[in-house]
C-alpha cells in the first residue's frame, strides 16, 4: 500500500481502468430479443387494409397533378407522361391483385 502523501511512487498494482468501447447497458437487449419484441408488437398491430377506393383516391390525386405537368410543355412533360402510363398500368394491376385474391401482387 502506498503513503497517500507519496506522489513519486507509482502503483504496484495499477487498477484497471474501464476497458474499450460502449459499457454495458444493465438494460440491454440481445439481436433476438429485439427481433422477437418487434415480432410481437406486429403481431399486436392491426393490419393496414388498403380498399380500392382509396387507392382510386390516391390515383386520382396523382393523375390530376401529373397531367397538369404533362400538359404545361416543362422540361418534366414526357416523364409526366411515362407516369401517367406507369399509375395506369399500376391501377390494372391492383384491380386484377383485388379481383383474383392473390397473396402476393
């Protein structure tokens, strides 16, 4: 044991010091348990359903702002178009996706 008023003495035995990287939460979640905490919080949450109408709604919004832009003869006017083709092809799809109960589109 060193004198307490020895400052030119070093340690025999230098205490360690706190090693490297982030210490250790006392809380701290493994990868599966957070994995198997959100399995269960989705399994709580009740399913997004998204009906034809409101996909209709959310096309129509988006046509009207794409056809505007079609029209205004911008820089932007052909890739409008390219999207006005790709929501109309998108519409047929969820309709079919709709129509024939398929578990994946």
């Amino acid at each position: 044991m060193k004198d307490s008023n020895d400052n030119l003495t070093i340690e025999l035995f230098p205490s360690a010091g706190r090693g490297r990287g982030r210490p250790k939460s006392p809380n701290s979640l493994s990868n599966a348990d957070r994995q198997r905490l959100h399995r269960e919080k989705m399994r709580q949450s009740p399913p997004v359903m998204v009906t034809l109408s409101d996909f209709e709604e959310f096309l129509r919004r988006e046509r009207a702002g794409m056809s505007e832009l079609a029209s205004s003869g911008s820089e932007y006017s052909d890739k409008a178009r390219a999207v006005l083709d790709y929501f109309s092809i998108l519409e047929l799809r969820f309709k079919a996706y709709l129509k024939n109960g398929v578990s994946k589109p």
